[in-house]
C-alpha cells in the first residue's frame, strides 16, 4: 500500500520504520535535515515541503495512497492535511491530535475535518498511566480477548522469589504462561530451561487473576483497599489521568502549582482532591503525608522537573513512581536511576498508530521494548496453518520467536500446552519477536 505520512518527528519516524519493510512509504516535513537524514536512514522517500498545500500532495503522490497519516506537532495543521488530502484521494486519513475536545467533536459528528481516525495523544498517555498504575511493579500492561488475557512485563529484582529459577520452576501460577524474556537489550523467548536472572524483564500472559498474584507475589506489597494516587501537574495528561483514575472509583490527590489552573480542574474532577502547590516543597509534601502514597504519577510539562518529583517521592518513601517524558531518550535514564515507569506520549501515540495499519491482520497488537516485541491476537480461520493441529505440531511449522500465551475459546480462557489442539474460532494471543512479525502473520 501506498502510504503518505506528513510530520517526520519522533512519531511519524517511529512508524515509518515501522511500515518500511511492508509497503511503499512516503514522508513529508519541511526541515530539510530531517529529510535528507530520512533519505539515508529509512527505506522511503522523504519529501520537503508543507503538507498543508496541494502541491506538495501531489509531489507525495496522494492519488495513489491508501493511507494518509498526519502527525505533525500542530493539531489543526493535522486536520487540514486530512483535509486537504480527501480533495485528492479516498484514501484513509489518520490524525494526531493532544486536543480532547477536538477529539470528541470528531467523535460526534463522523468524518468531520475529513479525518477518518483521530489519535488523541494525552487521552493515550493517560489510559496507559492507568493501566501500567493498577498492577503492583508492571512496566507494560495491556488487555487481550475482551478483557479475558492480560499480557504484562515485569521487572525481576535480586530478592525477587522467581530470580535465578528455570522457567519451569517459576512455572507455578495457573493460567500463566512465561512468553519472554528482555536482558541486557536481547530478546529471549521463554523456554523451560531458560533461566530468569535478576534485572531481566519478563512478560507474561494469562488471566487476569493469575497475572495480579504473580504481581503481588513479585513485589510482596501488603493487602490494602484502594492504592493511594497522587498525581504532580494539572497537564493536560496529568488532568485525564486523574479523570481515569474516577471513573474507575478512585479518589485521586493532585497538585498543581498555579491557583488558576488549580481551581479550573478542581471544578472539573468532583472526586479529585486539588491540592495548590509546588510539588517540591518538601515540607508541604510530608504534611499532606505524600509519603504514604502507593503510586506518585509525575505529569509536569518538563522532563527534568517530573524527574526531580519522581526521585524526591522515592526519598519520601512512595511504593512506586511514574514519570511522563517528552524525551524517548531520556526513558532508560530515568528507569536507571530509580524512576520505576517511563511513559512517552509520542511512543504510544506511534505504537496507536501502527497497530490500527495492522488491524486487518491481527484483533489487537501490544508493542514491546521499542518494538523489539509485540504481542498479537488473532482469530484462527478454518484455513489456518494452526487449525485442527497441536501447538506443539503447528509452532515446529513456525519462525524461532513465537510463544502461544493464552487462548479464549467461546469465552473461556484456556491454557496452552504442547498437546492442546487449536480451532477455527479460537482467539489466540501470541509473543513473537518484531524481526519475524510478518513471517509469522504470513504462515498463520
């Protein structure tokens, strides 16, 4: 497919990679450094020039695209490139946006701006701060098989009770399959003899009550009735993720340093406590008891000011930290040294993206370590490679990389195991190495 993608910043980068290998990629942005440096390091055809006019669309080609991504950082400009490109193609038109609201005109009146599917970029980043937040030490969390497998990756620490044992051995959770395993920028698939070493990173996938007492007995937290949040900066993010954290009846703390701002969301969020503050201010934080929070979620609109919040929450003694960052490159800075989730708005907006490009061929895909993994879920057709066989017959047939995770089958969860025969109609949720994703999806 012919694909035209407008903005060549960190997302419309990430998913040119993306979709390099499996169709025919243009980019446009008007930074000629930009360009030429995508004409030597991706295999596309980079294009100067402003997305916004006619003439640089025809130059990109747009009557033959199938696909028209606008990610620039400007969210009417995104809006007037899907515009602009419904006047030439019938192509599908994706936008990026940070604007709710302008979300939410869309979603009530359908092919408005001649968008055909909007990325909000906060709404993202504030569902996944939810999501990673709900489970005790995950660094990845997501949902599979309407809400019946759950994939997660976890940290293993040195006192961890699975460190240094055999994946056979740390095999004793029911409805839990160990997939994979990340060590020191490697990707291992999970075999039983593989051993887990402290400082890996493992996924797992399997119900959602077997992966929360693998969590719990991961991190040894004690039983408490709700977890207490506190979320530093009323960002845009910062705001939708308290609004998450409502809706799922939590009753979140935050602080917001400017009075205006603060009594704007207060009005806002009826079951969030607005604290106005200087999140730094040390006394302040160890009178309002921040200390004794389970989870501080770090939303300012600075990379270094959600980094020195995050580290003096630890000092306090919070549980767990998690810092929203601007900057991709800053992520493994941060997790080294002691802020435990780095989450990345442009990443997540990228990784939206990408997966919506691949939904004809998978129900959902997760991504992992920058795309180094992903786990898929597809539905076994009757012609399948898979259907009517073994997993242990129909995984010899497929590239090294692959581990089946879990299978819903008329909306029961079941485990798989080497003599479990698959079906046509069953959901299966798979771990497959990023380098033989299209291999994979082609044989299956």
């Amino acid at each position: 497919m012919h694909v035209v993608i407008v903005g060549a910043g960190e997302v419309g980068r990430s998913i040119a990679k993306n979709l390099e290998e499996t169709h025919d990629v243009v980019i446009v942005d008007q930074d000629s450094d930009i360009v030429e440096d995508l004409t030597y390091s991706l295999d596309v055809l980079a294009i100067e020039g402003d997305g916004t006019e006619i003439t640089t669309l025809h130059e990109a080609n747009v009557e033959e695209a199938g696909l028209v991504i606008a990610c620039t950082d400007d969210d009417e400009v995104n809006l007037v490139i899907c515009g602009a490109a419904k006047t030439l193609t019938d192509a599908f038109t994706i936008a990026r946006v940070r604007r709710r609201t302008l979300l939410e005109t869309w979603e009530g009146s359908e092919g408005a701006f001649g968008v055909d599917f909007m990325v909000c970029t906060d709404l993202l980043t504030a569902q996944a701060i939810f999501r990673i937040s709900g489970l005790p030490g995950a660094q990845d969390v997501d949902m599979f098989a309407g809400g019946l497998v759950r994939m997660a990756e976890f940290e293993i620490s040195p006192q961890s009770p699975i460190a240094n044992q055999s994946v056979q051995d740390a095999d004793r959770y029911d409805s839990l399959t160990f997939a994979g395993i990340f060590r020191n920028g490697d990707m291992i698939v999970a075999r039983g003899e593989t051993v887990i070493e402290p400082n890996d990173r493992v996924v797992v996938i399997g119900s959602p009550d077997s992966v929360s007492t693998f969590a719990d007995d991961l991190v040894c937290l004690p039983e408490t009735e709700q977890e207490e949040v506190v979320i530093v900066g009323a960002s845009e993010i910062g705001y939708q993720a308290a609004r998450e954290f409502e809706e799922h009846g939590y009753e979140p703390r935050l602080i917001e340093r400017d009075p205006d701002r603060a009594r704007q969301v207060a009005e806002a969020l009826p079951n969030t406590l607005v604290m106005q503050s200087d999140a730094t201010d040390t006394d302040f934080l160890e009178r309002e008891h921040v200390d004794e929070a389970d989870i501080v979620i770090s939303a300012l609109g600075s990379d270094e000011r959600n980094l020195l919040v995050s580290l003096l929450a630890r000092r306090l003694g919070v549980d767990r930290t998690v810092a929203v960052i601007e900057n991709l490159e800053y992520a493994e800075l941060f997790e080294t040294v002691g802020v435990d989730v780095a989450i990345n708005p442009r990443e997540e907006t990228a990784e939206e993206i990408v997966r919506f490009t691949r939904s004809n061929r998978a129900e959902k895909v997760a991504m992992l370590e920058h795309d180094r993994a992903e786990v898929i879920e597809i539905e076994v057709g009757a012609d399948s490679a898979l259907a009517e066989r073994t997993i242990m017959d129909s995984v010899a047939d497929l590239p090294e990389g692959v581990v089946i995770g879990a299978i819903s089958r008329g909306g029961n969860l079941v485990t798989p195991r080497g003599d479990t025969t698959l079906r046509p109609g069953d959901h299966i949720v798979l771990f497959v190495d990023a380098t033989v994703l299209d291999q994979v999806l082609e044989a299956i």
